[in-house]
C-alpha cells in the first residue's frame, strides 16, 4: 500500500514539473495565427491603425471590414477594447482621440445601408 | 523482499508523470493561445498587417511610428518585403490605393525619409507632371511630397562602355499637396493594340543612386498608365514588377535597379517590343566624379 501511495505521488510531482515546463519555462510557440489571437496591446496598436486610416479615408465600411479580421465581435465592441487599453497604457491623447472617434461612427453605422463590396 | 525492489517505481512514477504533464502542457491545453505577436501571425495576415501599417503611414506621414509597426513583423528586409507586397497586389488586382500605399512606404522607408510627410487626407492629392524623364524621388520635405528635381542640363561623358548613348536633361517631376479631389479612378491598362517604343534615353542624373531601367507606360493620348507588367530578364534571372506602385514619380512610371556587369532584357507582359543590350553605363560629372546612368524607356500605344 506504501508503495502505491509513494507511485502516485511521484507521478503528481512528474505532472506538476511536467506542467510548469510546459507552461512556464518552454511554453508552445504558436505560428500562423489569426490577428484574433494577438495579443491586446498588438490588437490595440491594429484598431489605432484602422482609426488613423479612417481619420483620413472616411470609409466607415472599410474600417469595420479591416477590424473584422480581430474576430466576430461587433466592430465598435473591438474599439471599445482597444479605448480601454490605450486609456491604461497610456496612449497619447491624440491616439485616444482617433479611437474615440471610430468609436462614436460605428455606434450609429449601420452595415446593412452599406453597398455591397464587389 | 520488498527492500530488494528498491525505489525505481519512484522515479517511474516521477517520469510517467512528467510524459503526462508535458502532454497535457503542449498538447492538450497549451498556454499563450492569445497571447502571439504579430510576427507569428499567417502569412496572409501578415500581409493585411502590413497594408493597414502602410495605410496608416499614408494617413499620418508618421516614418518612425510605420517603421515601429512593421519591426514587430519581423521581415528580414522590410522595405523589400512591402515592394513584393504591393507588386503582388497588383497582379492579383487588389486594390490599387493600397499597392501604392505599401509602395510609399516602401520607398520612404528605402531613403530613410524625414518623419515630415503631408498626411493625405481625402481628395488631397494631384500629380501634375511634365514630360516623364528620369528622376529619383528626392526625400520628402516637411510642405510636401515634394519630388523634385530641378531641370539641368548635364554633361555626359559615356565610359568606353557607354560611347553610343545620348543624354537628354532630366525633367521635373512634382507631387503637389492641392485641395484638388483625388481622381476616384485611375487609367489602368485596356485590351488595345499593343504598345511601341516611344523614346529610349540613356539618362545621367548624379541624384540617382542607383544604376535604373525606369519605364514610363503611356496610353495613345499620353496619359499614364498604372498596373502595367513589366519583364525584365537577364542570364539566368527573371523579374517582374508594375507601374503605378510610386505614384509620386507617375501613375504609369516604374523602374528596375541594374546590377553593373549585367545584360538585360526588358519586355512587356503579353508580348510587344523587346527590348535588348540594357546595361548599366558610367557617366562623368564635371568634377570627374563617375556614377551610373540609367535607362529610361517610354512605350506608349499608336
């Protein structure tokens, strides 16, 4: 009985050190990902891209197409994300300024008034 | 008996359970799923994170912010990376603000240009030219996209290489910031009779750097064309690249560097005029001084 006490413990010690190598020390390193998956900061810095186009282009449908690649949520719910994390990072206030505009149009844009892109 | 066992069964315990662990740690649930960085993203996407880089580049003029963004892709040579990239857009027929967009960058980002850079708002930009010629795009000033080079007269004194060729001033090329709406659709190349060697010009300009084919597509009015493939192949070698891609030197204006030593040939896709003995020459500068000329070529249809 002391035996198997003592095996099953070794084995949840070699899971425990498996777990922390595999986790903390050498964790997978992922290739080919979508833009979903970035990290928030680099999503932030993608949607402050889409606004500085925007700023200049003034294609809202553009714009939200380009955040689409960041998932399936709404395109002004992608803002929002990234107006919160440029609010903690801080990014400068001009940055937060183009973002809250973004924000502001795609609240009242509607999609479906959008012609459809060939 | 059971001393004479010993501890192995410890230590397979202790193995069995790091197999489980790193199983369970790499395969099953493994950790920084949303966690990446942009230069672990799918080459497709890597590539709509460069455009949007390049797209915001064209709305703010911001070279350090641009060069910034495209470091966390990590390409081996940014500048090249963002030239294919904008040639393959255009051979795919993507869009064509967004070619020149990533070709912008590209070449600010090749001469090193100054953070001063005119944002392009919309319907801001003209490009008014006089007769295509040989220029290189002077970096951009702090008023502008001013490209410009002044019309000189230069002397050329061909090397023995060069004893053949003629030399023509180099003209004015200018890329004005005007409140002028932005044409919504630029001339691209139509089916039509095929396209003919207007001029070929031997070209001594000491402001440019770099020994180049520059090519000028031309419809029969005279009005440039974008998206115009060009071959150009030499022994062992082949490359294809299109106009319009710096739209600041001309929408119907491309050009080729040319290795010194090397022949070249330069055709138009889907056939025409070939064009052989494209080489690099030497010119001379009044001050002795030698540099490469390049080679402008202007097609256009009858």
């Amino acid at each position: 009985m002391r035996r198997w006490i003592g095996f099953i413990l070794a084995v949840l010690v070699g899971i425990a050190a498996g777990l922390f190598y595999g986790w903390m020390v050498n964790p997978v390193k992922y290739v080919d990902i979508t833009p979903a998956t970035l990290r928030v900061d680099y999503q932030s810095n993608y949607v402050l891209m889409v606004a500085e186009s925007y700023q200049a282009e003034g294609d809202l449908a553009l714009a939200a197409r380009r955040l689409a690649v960041l998932g399936d949520r709404p395109p002004v719910e992608i803002v929002r994300q990234a107006m919160i994390f440029a609010a903690q990072a801080p990014y400068a206030d001009s940055d937060q300024e183009l973002l809250s505009r973004l924000a502001i149009a795609l609240q009242t844009w509607n999609p479906a008034l959008e012609a459809p892109v060939p | 008996m059971r001393d004479e066992r010993g501890h192995w069964y410890l230590l397979t315990g202790l193995v069995l359970g790091v197999v489980l662990g790193l199983t369970y740690a790499w395969l099953i649930s493994p950790r920084e799923y949303t966690d990446n960085s942009p230069a672990s993203l799918r080459a497709n996407f890597k590539d709509q994170y460069r455009a949007m880089i390049a797209a915001a580049y064209v709305a703010n003029g911001n070279l350090p912010r641009a060069r910034d963004r495209l470091d966390l892709l990590k390409d081996e040579d940014v500048a090249r990376a963002l030239a294919e990239q904008a040639q393959r857009s255009l051979a795919e027929g993507d869009s064509l603000s967004e070619a020149q967009a990533l070709g912008l960058l590209s070449v600010a980002l090749g001469q090193g240009a100054p953070t001063a850079f005119s944002p392009v708002t919309p319907n801001t930009i003209l490009v008014t030219e006089s007769p295509p010629s040989a220029t290189l795009p002077a970096p951009a000033t702090a008023t502008g996209i001013s490209l410009v080079m002044t019309p000189t007269v230069q002397t050329h004194e061909p090397s023995a290489s060069s004893t053949t060729l003629n030399q023509t001033p180099a003209v004015t090329r200018t890329l004005l910031s005007t409140g002028t709406p932005l044409p919504t659709r630029t001339p691209t190349i139509t089916p039509g009779s095929p396209f003919l060697l207007q001029n070929q010009t031997f070209v001594c300009d000491q402001d440019l750097s770099d020994p180049l084919i520059q090519v000028v597509i031309q419809d029969s009015t005279g009005q440039e064309l974008s998206r115009v493939e060009v071959v150009v192949t030499w022994e062992g070698g082949e490359d294809h690249f299109f106009t319009g891609l710096k739209p600041e030197l001309g929408q119907g204006y491309a050009d080729f560097t040319m290795t010194p030593g090397v022949v070249y040939t330069l055709q138009l896709a889907g056939g025409g005029q070939v064009i052989p003995d494209l080489y690099p020459a030497e010119c001379a500068a009044e001050s002795g001084d030698r540099y490469w000329g390049s080679w402008l070529l202007v097609f256009a249809r009858p």
